[in-house]
C-alpha cells in the first residue's frame, strides 16, 4: 500500500486542480472578477479531495447511503457531513480552518 500524501504534496496538487481551472474558465471567455471569488481556497480544495477519498471507504460509504437516504431522519445529512468533515480536521489539524469554512456553508442539522 503507497504512502499517505503529505499535506504539502496534497496543497500542490490543489494548487495546481484550482489553476487549471482557472485557465480552463478564461479560455471559455469568462470574467475572472467574476469566477475567482466562487473558487474554494487550496485548503478548501485539500478538504474536498480528502472528503471525496473518505467517500470510497466502506465505513463512509454506508454511512452517507443512509444519511442521504429519502427515509433518513431530518438533519442526518448534516450529521453526516459534519462527522465526516470533524474527521478530517482531527487528522490534519491544520485544515481545521478550512474545514469549519466548509461546516458553516451545511446547512443545521436540527
């Protein structure tokens, strides 16, 4: 099994996805004044390449098929995220910043 990649080589690859898309919304003739404040942070784009690798793991997996379910309960979805979001967090602490910028766009779990 490969190494875990550290948070550096995680912020380039971020970098790296965020001026891709940067150049890619130019050449498609849109106003960066416009896009630019849309685009998440790089730590905002490490979170959700980190949520979306957690996504694939059996134990998320089956824990967002059921919050996400048209029976779950109101607020699973935003228990969901939160758990999933708080994870990360805990184990990359300096994405904790990044990550309560994300919680605070989820809507209430109540």
């Amino acid at each position: 099994m490969a190494d875990a990649p550290t948070l550096e080589r995680l912020r380039q690859d971020a970098r790296d996805e965020l001026a891709a898309l940067i150049e890619l919304r130019c050449r498609l003739g849109e106003d960066p004044w416009v896009f630019l404040p849309e685009l998440p942070s790089v730590d905002e784009q490490v979170v959700a390449t980190l949520r979306e690798e957690r996504l694939h793991s059996e134990r998320w997996s089956v824990a967002r098929a059921r919050a996400y379910h048209p029976t779950a309960r109101r607020g699973d979805a935003a228990r969901f995220e939160y758990e999933l979001l708080r994870e990360i967090a805990l184990d990359h602490p300096d994405l904790s910043t990044a990550v309560w910028s994300l919680l605070d766009r989820i809507p209430s779990a109540s």
